[in-house]
C-alpha cells in the first residue's frame, strides 16, 4: 500500500512528464492530451495483462489507483479550488450582459436534459434488455447533463469564439454544476428511497440548497473583500483568497448548501470587485498568477486520474452498446436543452451566428460526471451508469474539444472572431 504523499508523488511526476511529452511532441491541448496519454497507458497495460497475464503489473496499478477516492478527491479537494480559479478569471460584466439565457441554461436547461437523457436511458436499456430502474436512470441524467467548468474553461483558453458565446458557456458551466449537483442529490435520494417525493419539498430543498449556497458565497467573498482592502501584502492577500475557497466549500457542506455554486460567487466577487477596488496591482498580478498556476496543475492531475481510472472499470461486453447509444442521446438532449432557452429568449433579444451549435457541441462533461458516477451506492446497475458516463466524458473531452474549433469556424461568422 503506498502511501498519500507516495500516490499525490506519483500523480504528480506523471503529470509532469506526460505534459512534457506533449507539449514536445504531440502539441496537443494540455489537458486533452494529458487524458489521452492516460488513457493509452492505461489501455495498454490492460491489452498486456490479457496477453500476458504472468506480468501482473496490471493489478499492481489497478490496487494503487483503487486507493484514490475520486469522489473524494474531486468534490471534496479539487473542485472547490478549480472553481474558485474559473470564477476568479471570469468577467462578470460579459455574465451579466448574459445573464437570462446562462439562468436559464442552468436551471431550466439542466431540468430538461435531465429528463431527456434519464428517459432516453430507461429506454435504451430496455430495449437492449439491460433494463435500468427509471428513477436511477434519471440520476444518470442528473450526473451527466451539466456541463464541467475544468474542461470548459480549459477549452475556451485555446479556442477563440465571440464574447457573448463565450460567456454563455462559461457562465453556464460554473453554475450548472452546482444545480446538478444538488439535482444529483435529491433523485439520489429519491431512487434510494430515503427522501419524500412530494414535488414541494424537493424544490424546497432545491432552492435552499442552491440559492443558500450563493447567498453564504456572496457574504464570504465580501468579507475577504474587506480583509483584503484593509492590507498591502500579496502573500496575505493570497492567503486570504486561500482560506475563503477551504472555508467557504466547508460550510456549505456543513449546512447542506451548494458548495460549487457558494465558491463560484466568491470567486466572481473578488475576482471582479475585490481586484478593482481592494488590490494592488502588485497583488494582482501574484493574485491571479498564483490562481492560475493552482488551475494547471489541478487541471493536469484531475484529467490525468480520469484516464487512469479506467484500469478500475468493471468492464462487460454487453455494456458497449450502451455505452455508444448514450453518446448520441446526450448531444441530442444538449441541443435540445440549449435551443429552447434561446429560441425562448430570440423573442426579445439577438443570439450571435452559431451560439446554438458551438454551445452544443462546446459543452464538455468531466471529472464532476465521472466523481458523482463513483458516488453512487452499490446498485446492480452502477457498474453500467458508470461506463455509459466515462463513454460520454471521453467523446465529449476528446473529439468534442478536439473540434469545437471546427464547429466555431463553420457557424460563426468570421467577422464576429
């Protein structure tokens, strides 16, 4: 057994010489080809073990990586700082300009791709005599409908869209996380038969959840504000940000709120009001450099764990046709989930050329789907959720981010890049 520190050692020295690699020879975008490079090793490794199963350094691996805690490790570690970094960077000028259709997506639009994807699953597996109960395929629809911020905002580094498109889809994916994640948590509940299914309390707890967490991230980011605008020394100041993304995650897990959504609030408040009017621009630029040197290598070791967790996947012939249905049924559900908020909002307002299209086909699933997938009680048809949801992360993080650049060339107007 290794140790924490050997297994963050590891990661870490995997991380960087996969990075290395890349960026010498396969000139890929950082975090795609980190999960591809993974992926690889971790097929391959697999392929020996079948061919020649005397090495047995399959199981070695297979009993190191089942040692890390991916749900932990993302949603209780990761994603609060990732989060914080996204939002940090974010102008909430272009969220606001945008502000209906990002609401609009990431409620309404998360509550009918849920619904889209969860029946299209019952019935898919049905027909295919892999029958999954309806109510846990709807959490399937929770865990993979919302867009995830890490690769979204990965992908908008290396990809050049119009400003309104832009900040629809980051807008979008720092908040529909978290209004999946609570979505998440109340059918899991509901499926598991430990939470009422009266239509009122579970949009009470809904909303609770969801604008509680904004309102307790709102009050931390402005008291770090204050802190912040009290004092002249970037280190503190970097040390206050630190406390308030630990802080602020913990107490909304405490009192059961939404910690993705308290974090992203904070975030977007110092990251907006508090730089413009509580820093230096020594601090500033320590500030945001320290944040975004925190953002790359969250970034590198969660999507080189997803690429490695593959190794631990209960792997079934009959699941693979699964698998592959479920891609094209989550694009559908996500153009569909797109289009009518905006088809909606075409009534008062002008989309740019493509928003429809390039926010399709840009909304990337991540880590978050593949951690709340890992959370799920042992049910007969966990192993199954699990591999249809890496089957979407994987399509979605490789060949969508590998085109969207593609799709933005074809459907916007070139006079809006």
């Amino acid at each position: 057994m290794l140790s924490i520190f050997e297994i963050a050692a590891m990661l870490l020295a995997l991380s960087a010489f996969f990075g290395w690699f890349n960026n010498y020879l396969l000139k890929l975008p950082h975090t795609i080809g980190l999960l591809l490079m993974a992926l690889v090793a971790s097929i391959s490794l697999l392929l020996l073990e079948y061919f020649i199963p005397s090495v047995g350094i399959t199981d070695t691996l297979q009993a190191v990586i089942g040692q890390i805690d991916f749900y932990s490790t993302v949603m209780e570690g990761m994603l609060a700082f990732l989060l914080f970094a996204g939002a940090l960077h974010v102008d909430i000028a272009y969220l606001r300009d945008q502000r209906w259709a990002i609401g609009l997506m990431a409620t309404g639009g998360i509550l009918i791709s849920t619904a889209l994807i969860g029946t299209g699953f019952w019935l898919v597996t049905g027909l295919l005599g892999l029958q999954v109960p309806f109510l846990w395929a709807l959490v399937f629809g929770a865990l993979i409908s919302p867009t995830d911020p890490v690769a979204v905002l990965s992908l908008l580094k290396s990809v050049n869209v119009p400003h309104s498109i832009e900040a629809k889809i980051a807008g979008e994916s720092l908040f529909n996380d978290g209004v999946g994640v609570v979505l998440f948590t109340i059918l899991v509940a509901i499926a598991a038969g430990t939470a009422d299914l009266e239509i009122s309390h579970v949009a009470e707890l809904f909303f609770v959840e969801a604008i509680g967490g904004a309102v307790l991230g709102f009050a931390t980011g402005w008291l770090a504000y204050k802190a912040i605008a009290t004092i002249d020394e970037y280190s503190l100041e970097i040390l206050v940000t630190l406390g308030v993304v630990a802080g602020t995650y913990a107490l909304a897990q405490r009192f059961h709120l939404s910690g993705p959504i308290a974090v992203v609030i904070a975030g977007l408040f110092i990251g907006n009001h508090g730089a413009r009017y509580g820093m230096s621009e020594v601090t500033r630029n320590h500030l945001f450099g320290f944040w975004q040197m925190i953002d790359e290598i969250l970034n590198s070791v969660l999507f080189l764990l997803i690429g490695l967790e593959i190794l631990i996947l209960k792997m079934e012939p009959s699941f693979a046709f699964v698998a592959v249905a479920t891609i094209p049924l989550a694009l559908a559900a996500r153009y569909i989930s797109v289009s009518l908020p905006i088809l909606l909002l075409s009534i008062r307002q002008t989309f740019d050329s493509g928003a429809i299209p390039v926010l399709t086909w840009g909304g990337l699933r991540g880590g978050i789907s593949v951690a709340l997938a890992l959370s799920l009680p042992d049910i007969p048809e966990k192993s199954l959720i699990l591999i249809a949801t890496y089957a979407v992360v994987l399509f979605s993080i490789v060949i969508q981010g590998l085109t969207v650049k593609a799709v933005v060339e074809r459907f916007v107007d070139p006079k809006l890049l």
